[in-house]
C-alpha cells in the first residue's frame, strides 16, 4: 500500500495536480537552501518568494547537507547554533506571508529538520516579530520540555502554546508543518519521520484567540521570516526545504507534499499553465490513505 500510495504521490507532484496538492500553487515563499555562498532566494535553485528575497544573517549561520543526500546538484540545508542567536531572515511586509485577512484564511509553514546535542534545544523558525513582542507564530524544538516539538501563537496580548504529547528524537530528520486557521481559529502541528509515516499522537490541535493577526503590521518592529535563533550550548539545528502556503492546507495535502519528497523531489512551483490539471483517483487515493507508526 505505501509503494502505491507513493506512486500516486509522484505522480501528483510530477504533473503538479491543483486538487490533489494545491499547496504548490498556494507557495508565498520557498527556501531550498541549495546555495553554498548566499542564503538570498534564488529561482535558480528553485527557490521562491513572493516578496523580498534578500537575506540577512546573524552569527554566520552555514550550509550543509541537506534531507537529499546525494542529489545532484548538492542538495544543502540551513545549519546553525550557539547560545548566540544564529540566523537567516527574510523580510515579510511585501507579500512573503500573506493571508485573507485579520481574522480570515491561513497559512501552512513546513521545513525538514533536525538537530544535535547532548540535550538539543533551539528555535526553528519565527514569521511575525522576532523579539515575540507583537503578532507571531514560533516554532522550537526541547525549549518547553525535553525533546518535545512546540508551536507557539500570539495573537495581540493573548498567546497559546501547542506541542506533541510525547518526545521525539530529532537526531534524525522530521518534516514538521504548523497551521494556522484564523477563520476556524485552530492550529495543528503535524510531524512526520524520515520515511514520511506520520509520527504517532500527531497531528495535535488546539484553539487559537483570534481577534486580528498581522504578521505584515507597518506599526510594529522587525517583522520578519526568521529560521534559526537562539539555541542551547553545544544544540545544533539544520532546516530544510522550508515553505509558507497561503492557505490552510489539509492532512492528505501535507501527507502528499511529504511523500513527494521522501521519493526524492524536492518542493516546486510550477509553472502557471499547470496549476490547472487534476488528477481526481490520485486524490482518492490520497484521501484514504493514512499512515501512523
């Protein structure tokens, strides 16, 4: 059953299907981190954003292998640590995260990661304010308790933390994806392994006070696309194919977009002319199947 469901998978994502994995046309901003000499966005590398696509870094963050070991070209991976903030970040008010509204639509951010260390703890990623002093979503890793995945809303002055009911090693690579559903006022976190079996007790979901997210706020300071930050003495994290959709997406979109890769295909817009296509026994397919270990 999962070389079938794999296979419908690929086919999906060759043909770029708007039904089954709307999620490719829904990409606002995309980082493959394929570049060795510069964390800017380049479409060269298949790389994306909507908005700016210029990076600026702290603490020298570097590159390194990434979840696609052995492609060619080299397929890299965002690495940083030290108890001194390491990063990339992107600026976020043209376009690079966008939803319908306030109190309406959503976004789905996903990466690959994973980290060391004798105890590993650090940050994977921020959209909104860098500081956490406005509207936000963080994701870190073993800074609520030991190894544990943590999504962490703040909506205004109120504010909601979301994580797996059990620890996950990250020793290896995980593909983790946050939602957030401003119109149902929801947020999921779901975690797959290496192989793209989703990890058991995900997806979690809570809810989430809603009463006007902007992470594009011209009022507020430093809204950003972060991915690094602050981690624990001697943890180190690597991110990969890090991506935002301007739209909630469902389980079965997520699952599909992490077959695809663990089949070896990297995320990709496509090209406008096939955003049209749809493969309706794909999407059955997908739609029944559901893996848990």
């Amino acid at each position: 059953m999962k070389n079938l469901f794999k296979a419908a998978a690929i086919v999906a994502c060759g043909i770029f299907s708007a039904s089954v994995i709307p999620a490719h046309g829904a990409i606002t901003f995309l980082d493959h981190f394929n570049s060795s000499s510069s964390f800017d966005i380049n479409p060269a590398n298949g790389d994306y954003a909507a908005g700016d696509s210029t990076a600026t870094t702290s603490n020298s963050p570097t590159t390194d292998t990434g979840f696609f070991p052995g492609s060619s070209p080299a397929n890299l991976a965002f690495k940083a640590g030290s108890t001194s903030p390491s990063y990339v970040e992107f600026n976020s008010f043209d376009g690079n995260i966008q939803f319908t509204g306030p109190t309406s639509g959503g976004i789905t951010v996903g990466a690959w990661v994973k980290f060391s260390g004798a105890d590993p703890v650090g940050r994977i990623f921020t959209l909104g304010s860098p500081d956490l002093d406005d509207d936000f979503l963080m994701v870190d890793y073993g800074n609520g308790h030991p190894s544990i995945p943590r999504a962490y809303f703040r909506d205004g002055g109120d504010s909601i933390t979301l994580e797996t009911p059990s620890a996950r090693s990250f020793s290896d690579w995980n593909y983790l994806a946050v939602t957030v559903d401003l119109t149902n006022s929801k947020m999921n976190l779901y975690l797959y392994d290496t192989s793209g079996y989703a990890v058991a007790g995900a997806p979690v979901s809570v809810t989430i006070p809603v009463s006007g997210w902007n992470l594009n706020n011209p009022a507020a300071v430093g809204q950003r696309i972060r991915i690094g930050g602050p981690a624990a003495a001697g943890s180190v994290v690597w991110v990969d194919e890090f991506s935002i959709d301007d739209q909630v997406l469902s389980s079965a979109q997520i699952g599909a977009r992490v077959e695809s890769m663990v089949a070896g295909n990297q995320i990709a817009v496509p090209e406008p002319a096939s955003m049209g296509l749809i493969l309706l026994g794909a999407a059955g397919l997908l739609a029944r199947h559901r893996k848990i270990r």
